[in-house]
C-alpha cells in the first residue's frame, strides 16, 4: 500500500543553473515531466497578457483557438486580441458546449478544418473553455501531424485546478467517457481567475469541490482555508480565490510530476470520490450531476466505507460533509438506481487485474489506495446513498 504526504508549495520561484530568474508572481508551479517541464499560472484578468506569455514560450507562430459557443464571446475574442497584438496569427473554431462534443465526428471535422487552413506542427493550438475544450484540443494537439504544442487557457473552476493540468486528453465512446485518448503535455496552463466571475454558482460549487478534494487528500492547511473563507471562495473575491487556485494548481502540478502517467500510485490519488462520482454521472446518463457533484458524492462514499474499514474517525466523515455542504454540493444521490451505479463502476478506470482501486484517507491531508473493499461493504454504502 503506498501513500503520499504532501510536503508544501516549495515550486513557487524558478530557478535555473544557479540563477534566480524574477519570480512571476502569478506562477502557481511548474509541471516537470518526461519531455520537458511547463508553467502553471494563474492570475486577475491574465488574458490580457496572453500574447506576451506566448512570447516568452516561444510560440510565436499561428494559434488555432478551440472554443465553444459559450465561451467565445467572452474569452476566446479576448485570447485571439491578446495574441493578435503580438503578432500572433489566431483563428478560431467554435464546437457545441457540452460533452458530446469530445466525438470522433467532432474531432475530424477540425482535423479537416486545420488541413484546410494549412496547420504546421510549429503553430499551436489553443483550447479555452472547460474540461471538453480541454480534453479535445488536447486530442486533436496530441494527433494532428503527429503532435503540436498545445496551450490551456481553462475558463472553469473544475478545468483550472484540475483538468488543464497533467496532460489527459481525451475523447468519448458510448460506452464510456474517455476511453481513447493519451497522456499529452500542454507548453503552458494560464488561467485567468476573472473568468469565474461569469459562472453560475452551480459550477462554482462544482470546481470547488475537485480543490477541495485536493486539501482532503493531501493538503490540511487547504481545508482549513477553505473553511475559514467559505463566503469569500463562492463569491470568487479576487485575492483570496486567486491564492487558493493557484495552491490547488500547485498540488495537482506536484502530483503529476511525480507520477506524469499514472502507474506510480501517487496520481491515482487525484481520483479520490471519482469510482462513485463517475457511476454516478454515468448512471444518470450525464444529466443530473454536474461532475464535481458526483466527487462530492464520491468523496462521502470513500470516507464512509474507510471510517467502516477502520481507517479513520467519524469526525472526519462529518467534517467533510458539513464543509461539502457549506459550497452547496450534494452528500448523497437520493433515487437513483443501485445497479445502474454499481455497473457504471465496473468501467472504472483504475480497476486493475479486476480488483478495484479504492481512494481513501487515513486522516485529513493523508491518502492511500485500497483493494480490498469488500464487496458487500461498497453494495452497502451505495445503498445508503441513494436512500
Ligand atoms: N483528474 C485526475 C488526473 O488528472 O489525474
């Protein structure tokens, strides 16, 4: 069994062969991986800076911006302005919002709209939005002409400290979401904090409860922010949202630099909350829980069975869930149908050699993966949320 402890946010300032560079002060980390290494920075109306950001990447070439319908006229003119007054070459395409859009049809029509706008493997694609901007820019980065750099300009709280960071991209089947897809880095994750001041409160909630997933299973000291500024986190006040995304990012960035595909058992942790929260989604065909509810869900299944398993207090069952409720995110799934959640688990992604890896704590801020959940223990638990 293999758990990892946090240890702090010691990426903040770069240094390089001895020399300390200025620290910019909107850096949240650096991802390091096996092909390089890429900034993650997060800051107040960021996208103004964006052509200068480019520059100093080095992409100076063409950008093909991937947008949806919604997102567009709010942020992806601001980008494309950013880049165009650095010279920066920009064109746009526009896919349907929602997840339908990550579809092998959707993905060759802009495979088709890239050939007919002469792509090179030096320009770059954009995606800004979401998780369905993100994870299909970065299918289509990873595959046209064999790979070309790929930049995240996340819009959404969930998208910003979780999805834009660590290379997963992705396309639906119907069989499942994101069953094809890769591990593919992005140069530079730039998120602009403004953009959380158009979001409805409902996907608010919804990115914080994958932050807030990160303090549980790695970081106390985040919990206790979260806590203590719970008004000030949903009413997205510019200082304070800023910092606590910018540690949510750094413990992403940290998780996934150590574990850059997922077979070191230490990224797995991330998933603590998804096996449920994904058959939940599932289950319900995608239309009744936003993707962070069913985390949150998730999350109070896992404290439940591993307070069940011994692994730790009541206390902590109940701390969780009374913190998840404060920003407004579902504890349990009232009706919906046991066997619908138990199949949608069997998918799960993290089931090796048919047993099933369980993300649970040990204590707030402590983390480990479990396969020996019994059964009847899960079946139980199931049960107990849906009633
Ligand atoms: N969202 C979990 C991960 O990126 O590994």
């Amino acid at each position: 069994m293999k758990s990892l402890r946090y240890v702090g946010l010691e990426l903040r300032n770069r240094v390089t062969d001895g020399d300390l560079i200025m620290p910019d002060q909107d850096l949240a980390a650096q991802v390091n991986h096996s092909g390089g290494s890429y900034p993650v920075v997060a800051g107040w109306g960021l996208i103004n800076s964006l052509g200068d950001r480019f520059m100093d990447l080095g992409l100076t070439r063409t950008a093909y911006i991937i947008t949806d319908e919604n997102v567009m006229n709010l942020y992806g003119r601001n980008v494309q302005r950013a880049l165009q007054s650095r010279d920066i070459p920009a064109h746009c395409v526009i896919i349907p919002a929602g997840e339908t859009s990550k579809s092998f049809e959707l993905a060759q029509a802009i495979y088709s709209w890239l050939a007919d706008l002469k792509a090179e493997r030096g320009h770059t694609i954009i995606s800004v939005g979401g998780g369905v901007a993100g994870d299909l820019g970065g299918f289509i980065a990873a595959t046209y002409l064999r790979g070309m750099a790929w930049v995240q300009v996340p819009t959404s709280m969930a998208a910003m400290v979780d999805a834009s960071i660590g290379g997963k991209v992705a396309i639906n089947l119907p069989q499942a979401k994101n069953l094809v897809g890769s591990f593919y880095q992005p140069k530079g994750v730039f998120a602009d904090v403004q953009s959380l001041s158009t979001l409805g409160k409902r996907e608010l909630s919804e990115g914080w409860a994958e932050a807030i997933k990160h303090g549980f299973i790695l970081d106390a000291s985040l919990v206790d922010v979260f806590e203590e500024h719970e008004e000030a986190l949903m009413d997205v006040e510019p200082e304070i949202a800023t910092e606590v995304i910018r540690r949510s990012m750094a413990i992403k960035a940290d998780v996934v630099s150590q574990d850059e595909r997922e077979t070191l058992g230490i990224r797995i942790m991330l998933n603590y909350g998804h096996t449920i929260g994904h058959a939940l989604e599932s289950s319900t065909e995608y239309g009744q829980f936003f993707h962070g509810e069913g985390v949150s869900v998730g999350m109070m299944g896992a404290a439940s069975m591993a307070q069940e398993m011994g692994l730790h207090s009541r206390e902590l069952v109940e701390r969780q869930r009374h913190l998840l409720e404060r920003f407004n995110l579902p504890t349990a799934a009232k009706g919906v149908n046991v066997d619908d959640i138990l199949k949608g688990m069997s998918l799960d992604k993290k089931v090796q050699g048919g047993s099933k890896r369980w993300v649970m704590l040990e204590e707030v801020g402590r983390s480990v993966v479990r396969t020996d959940v019994p059964e009847e223990l899960v079946e139980k638990t199931v049960r107990e949320l849906v009633s």
